[in-house]
C-alpha cells in the first residue's frame, strides 16, 4: 500500500517509480484514490495499512496527512519503506528507518523500489 500526496507532480512517481516495478513482481500495489469504497477516507487508508504486508511512503514534501498515517502503521507494527526526494524531508527520528531518497529520479526510484522489494521477499 502507498501512502503519498494526491498532488499531479506525484503521478510518474507514482506510476512509473512505484508501482510498475511492484507489479512487475506480480504484486498488488494501490493508493486509497485507486479502490472504490463508501464512508470515511481515513477509515479505508488505516483498513488498507492494516491489511498490507508492506507500506510505501513518500515523504516529499513534509504533507501532514502522510506524516499521520506512516504514524499509525508505525504503532500497528506494519513494515514501513520511507522514500522522499531529499533527506529533509524526513525527520531525523526516522532517518534511522529504511529508506530511498530518489532525488526526483525516478529511474532510480524503480530500480531502488524493486531491489527492496525482492529484498522484503
């Protein structure tokens, strides 16, 4: 599951960075904006932490709402992978956490992305 910003300039991110190598594994991998459900939208992102073996989340951009969520993964003990476009952006309590910084790169993002996930394999 990824948890990241809705924003447009997140999309190839997303898209290419993220998710083709995931499913080129033969994974799943989704965002909350791809699955179709009726009530709250927090409720469904802590359901979708919940049931993931693995969490994405790119911190770009220091966004609250990414921020709150990594948060409750952390306190349900889910394996979380941290990834930003610069260090900054990623406090320093977590920098001790896996991560990627793929400083806008998202060729290396994809490589990065699929060498961690065999590794969780």
């Amino acid at each position: 599951f990824v948890l990241m910003p809705f924003a447009k300039e997140f999309n190839d991110i997303y898209q290419i960075g993220i998710k083709e190598p995931i499913n080129k594994l033969g994974l799943k991998c989704q965002r909350v904006d791809e699955i179709q459900y009726m009530g709250n939208i927090i409720e469904e992102v802590f359901n979708c932490i919940q049931n993931s073996k693995l969490i994405l989340a790119d911190m770009s951009g220091q966004n609250a709402n990414v921020f709150y969520e990594v948060g409750y993964a952390h306190a349900i003990k889910k394996s979380v992978i941290l990834i930003t476009s610069k260090v900054e952006d990623i406090p320093f309590d977590l920098q001790s956490q896996k991560h990627i910084i793929y400083g806008g790169n998202i060729k290396f993002l994809r490589e990065k992305v699929e060498e961690i996930i065999k590794e969780f394999l």
